[in-house]
C-alpha cells in the first residue's frame, strides 16, 4: 500500500485544483484507497510480457496507481504509472539478457573467462611490481593504491578491481543499448547486467557487438524526450564521479544555492542517470528563473520512487516550455511546484496516474486557490497530468476555470 506521504509529494507537484467555488456535496468525495482495473489505465501491450503479467486490479490512492506484477523472478510492486513503465523496460531488456545466454555469445567467457580474468588481476593488485617488470613510473604506487580499496562502499559504483577490468565501462555501455539504468536497484536485472558485463570484458566482445548477434530491437515503454536520450548517452560515458561534476556546475550556471546542490546531489535516492536527466532537463529552460524552487523541493525526496516522479516532472515542465509555451519562472506556491508563463498563465504539470476527487485533494486544492487570489491577475489556469482524471475531478477543475489535459506526456515528451 502507497503511504499517503508519497501522494501527496505528488499532490504538490502540481495537483492543487483546489475548488472554492464548485459546491461538490461531500457525498461527491471518492474514500481512499480506490481500485481499479489495470486495462483501464494501461495500453493492451503493456498487460503482459513474455516474462510477466501485471494483475487485474490496480489500486490508487486518489492520484498515484499501485501495480503488481508475477514475473519469472517472483513478484514485483510498482509504486506509479512511471515506475511500472521503466520496470517493463528492464523486464523486456532480461529477454535480450537470457538470449545471449541461450545463444551462447560469451561463450566460456560467462564461466570460466570471467574467473580467469579477475584472478590475474587480483595477483597483480597483490604483487604489482614482482608481476609488472616494465611498469611506467608511478603505476606500482598507483596499483598498490588499486588493491587498497577493492571493497568499494559506493552503491552506484562496483568495486574498484572490476572497474579497472572495464567491467563498470561494458555494464554503462549495455544498459544504453538495452535502454535501462546502469543503476537500477531491480535486482534481477542489476545481477544480470553485471554478469553479462564480466563475461564481454573477459571475452574481449564489445556490447554492440553482443547486440548484434541476437538482433535485438529495444522498444521503450517509457516515453523519454531527446534530452533525457542525451542525457543516457552522457551516463554511458562517464563514471558516476564525473557526473557529479557536470551536474554541479551545471546547476551552478543556473543560479542554484551551493546548498541546494550539495543536498541534491548528496541524496543517494538520486542514482546517476536519474540525476543527470532531472539536471539536463532543466538545463534545457534557458532564462527561466526559480531554479532553486525545483531543486530545494526535490532535495529532500526519502525514497526513490518519490526521486522518478522529481524527475518526471522535470522534463514535463521542460516538455512544455519548449513545445507549449514559454516559461518564465517556476514558483513555489502554498508548496506547490508551477510554472508562471511568459503570457500571464499559470500551469500545474504533475506525473499522477489517475486523479480522484477526494476530500484530501479537494482541502489542499482549496488551500492553493486562496494563495493564487492575491496574485496578479492570471489570464488563465492549466493542469496536465501524465494520466488522466475522474470525471468528477475533471468536472470540478474545469468549474473552477482550469483547462484539464491529460495523457500529457506524449505531448511534452518529444524526441527534440
């Protein structure tokens, strides 16, 4: 069961609709938790999978959708629409995964090769001048430093030995191509990826090249713009380290408190790619003003679930200040991420799955609306959410003067 936290961090991305002057009966008010059908909310492709089937119901906490799923690795939750979607892609990258196995690309690369390789290097690590006659002056020091630190305490970095196999470049290398996080915590998919990583940096094969030989076609279920497919392509190349450096002068040309960046990018519920896409899409809203409102609300985000939905609205707002209007600021307002545009509107984009109209909702929505009455005059109100509305709650934003979008991310989310 989602905790009602997690909603309503969503709830202040942008689903503040609050309703003084629609005079819903309280009878009106949908109760928590709610459930609904999974091929209601889901394209019937999405359903089931050749190694997973998502079950009927779905609940829903008034915005954000509960899945679960039966897969050949024992059952999985998703907390959000967004979370289920990245899931199927790592569900679909493992049947990729599993037909190199069946077709033997490695080899006894995946067995024995692997083995091999490591024990050679864990020598040299133990006696690296002994072993390495004609090092270059400084390598002995630097190796004996190596075999200092193979026990690596950092969770997005593998230790320090298989990196210096090129274990951590392949295994960047072949999330890209498969179109996953190198960084995923699905544990099914990060032992894979890790296994076919050893097994191509000990046979020597490179990963497009283990594509090729299962004419693999990835097809995302996430939609991702072409910033975020940028954004991968940087991740591919680049350890997690260096990503830290390009995001923190990065949110330092936007203008960005150090503060703010230190417990951004100090917060482990960020892994890397999810890090710098958030980074990059913000980037991309040149001369918009208020980004320490967005970052200062993502900072403190306690649970990675809570982190993708950061980052899905992200490049929602991107989305729409680069096809929709242009932005001028993002404002904080009664705890509520929006954007004022250029034109004198305002808009709400939130990555909620199915909105209802509860009581929780229709407070908070009521608490919003008295904020924005002492503003200047806004010419007109927009709310997008990635999924979609009750008709109770589409009813009862749109007689409070808000124009209600829904399925927004293929909108907002382009590939350029």
């Amino acid at each position: 069961m989602i905790r009602w936290s997690k909603s309503l961090s969503v709830l202040s991305f942008a689903v503040v609709f609050a309703i003084p002057v629609f005079s819903a009966d309280q009878a009106d008010y949908q109760e928590r938790p709610l459930s609904i059908n999974a091929a209601d909310v889901l394209p019937r492709n999405l359903l089931q999978g050749e190694n997973y089937k998502v079950e009927d119901k779905v609940s829903n906490d008034g915005l954000i959708n509960t899945y679960r799923l039966s897969t050949d690795y024992g059952p999985l939750k998703a907390e959000s629409t967004a979370e289920l979607l990245m899931r199927i892609d790592e569900l679909s990258a493992l049947v990729h995964m599993e037909e190199m196995d069946r077709k033997e690309v490695f080899g006894d690369a995946l067995v024995g090769g692997v083995k091999g390789t490591v024990k050679g290097a864990a020598e040299l690590v133990k006696s690296p001048i002994e072993g390495t006659e004609n090092l270059v002056k400084g390598t002995g020091q630097f190796i004996s430093n190596l075999g200092a630190s193979i026990f690596s305490d950092d969770p997005d970095q593998d230790n320090v030995l298989k990196t210096a196999l090129g274990y951590d470049v392949a295994k960047r290398k072949f999330a890209f191509e498969f179109g996953i996080d190198p960084y995923t915590d699905y544990d099914p998919v990060a032992d894979r990826l890790g296994q076919i990583a050893r097994a191509a940096v000990a046979g020597g094969i490179a990963p497009k090249a283990a594509m090729a030989a299962i004419d693999s076609k990835v097809v995302l279920a996430m939609r991702i713009s072409g910033t975020a497919y940028g954004m991968m392509q940087l991740v591919r190349d680049n350890p997690p380290e260096k990503l830290k450096e390009i995001n923190r002068e990065k949110l330092q040309k936007m203008g960005v408190d150090e503060q703010l960046i230190d417990a951004f990018l100090n917060n482990y519920r960020y892994n890397p790619q999810e890090e710098t896409i958030l980074v990059g899409e913000l980037e991309t809203m040149k001369g918009v003003k208020g980004m320490d409102a967005f970052i200062g609300h993502a900072a403190p985000a306690t649970e990675e679930s809570v982190a993708l939905l950061h980052r899905v609205r992200a490049q929602m707002m991107a989305g729409y200040h680069a096809h929709i209007s242009p932005a001028a600021t993002i404002a904080n307002i009664d705890g509520v991420l929006c954007l004022q545009l250029k034109n004198g509107g305002l808009v709400l984009l939130a990555p909620a799955d199915y909105v209802f109209w509860t009581k929780t909702l229709a407070d908070k929505l009521k608490s919003f609306e008295s904020k924005i009455a002492g503003m200047k005059v806004i010419k007109e109100k927009q709310i997008w959410v990635s999924g979609k509305f009750d008709p109770k709650a589409r009813a009862g934003f749109e007689a409070a003067g808000w124009q209600v979008k829904d399925g927004a991310n293929t909108i907002l989310l382009k590939n350029n």
